[in-house]
C-alpha cells in the first residue's frame, strides 16, 4: 500500500494580501466557484444591460494555448472577451492586467486576481519579466491569454499603436493569435467615469494568425504589431 502524503498550498502561510499578488496562484476551489458565479452574472447582465452580441466564437481554437487581441478602450472589453469563452476553460483564461493599476489596494486586487483571474503586467517596469511570464503560460497547452496590444484605454476612442511587445511572444513561434474588435464599449463606459451606460455592446472575433515565419526581433514584433493593428481595424469595418 503507497504512502499518502499530504502537501498543503504554497501560498497557505501567506496573507490575503500576498495570496492576491502572487502569480501563477494555487488551485482554489471556493475561487474556483466564486469565479464561475460571477462570470455567469456578467455574461446575465451584459447581455440584458449592454445587449452584448458576440460573432466569430467558432473562430477561437479549441485545443491548445492561444492568445486574443483586441482593442482597448473600457473597463468593460476584458468582462466581453471573457464572455466569448466556455465556462469549462474560464479559470484557463488570464487577462493581462496592470500591475500599477490593479494591484495596488485590496478591491482591486480582488478583482483582477478573483473574478478574472488577472495576470500582473508590468507596464512602466519589469516589463521582460512579465512578457516571459506570459510565453511561460502560452508553454502550457490549453491556456488563454488576452491582450490589449496598446497598452492602456483609449482617451479618445480611437485605436492606438500596438505596441511591439506582442510580437516578442509570437515571432517565429507556432502559438495562434486572434484578433478582436470590440464596439461601443468607449461610449458605454470609457475613462473616468463611474458608472456604465446602457449601450450596445458587439465583439467581432477574427480568424486566428501565427508568426512562425518571422524570425524573433525588433523589425518582425514592429511587423507583427503592426499586422494585428491592421487585422483589428479591419474587423471595425465588416461589423
């Protein structure tokens, strides 16, 4: 008969504080089913307050690790893209979020690292760490990352710059990247405001990309931006 032994979580002895910030996190089934509550609540409220309408799911590949793009301009376009996701990958889906944005106090660390399952992004520093802790999870088949190539939300509703970082994941590798566009999410809760408005909401999901023909290196990631930008914009146009 095999021994049993019994390993608790690494993060036991940590405070709730600690426990929010550390990444990768431990398994957490009371997270877990708070997680999945939640996610079914938005997805409730963003189709009946924002109408969302979502076109181009059957696009998202089904096996292994991919990442989705998109543009960024409201709290509410992480909520829409994770909406486009099956619940049973949900706790596979990690959104980059801003370190210094989200994890600074308590309810925003809540927020990002409980309801949707944030990845800390280092965006004035440590920005080589997070990026390799981005491709350490792309390794992993079946995860989900999700990206705002610009970096921060829009101030004027337009699509910015996409920044080269992007393309340090994928350039000369074979992991899919989707591009998305998301509409009316500036007018229904852009900067500053408190609250969002009852606007129509619609995210248009591209066909995936990859780059494994681009060797890695400061033309191809300015290339790879640069196409997706393109790819995103595009799908402004046929919504």
């Amino acid at each position: 008969m095999n021994e049993w032994n019994y390993e608790p979580a690494a993060d036991l002895d940590q405070s709730t504080i600690e426990r929010l910030r550390r990444f990768p996190r431990e398994p957490d089934m009371i997270v877990y089913g708070l997680r999945s509550t939640v996610a079914l609540v938005l997805r409730g409220w963003l189709k009946m307050y924002h109408r969302l309408e979502i076109t181009g799911a059957e696009n998202l590949p089904t096996e292994g690790s991919f990442v989705m793009v998109a543009n960024h301009a409201s709290h509410l376009d992480t909520l829409c893209l994770l909406a486009a996701i099956p619940l049973s990958k949900l706790h596979r889906a990690f959104p980059a979020a801003a370190q210094d944005y989200f994890f600074v106090s308590v309810p925003r660390m809540a927020m990002a690292a409980v309801v949707v399952n944030a990845l800390p992004f280092g965006r004035q520093k440590n920005i080589r760490q997070s990026l390799e802790l981005c491709g350490q999870l792309l390794a992993n088949p079946g995860n989900i990352l999700i990206l705002f190539p610009e970096g921060s939300r829009t101030s004027t509703g337009e699509i910015g710059e996409f920044k080269p970082g992007i393309g340090l994941l994928v350039a000369g590798g074979k992991v899919p990247v989707v591009p998305c566009h998301l509409q009316g999410t500036f007018k229904a809760w852009p900067k500053n405001r408190f609250w969002p408005r009852p606007h129509k909401l619609r995210l248009q999901i591209g066909t995936p990309r990859t780059y494994a023909a681009l060797p890695p290196g400061k033309e191809s990631c300015e290339q790879i931006g640069s196409d997706l930008r393109q790819a995103v914009c595009a799908l402004a146009v046929s919504a």
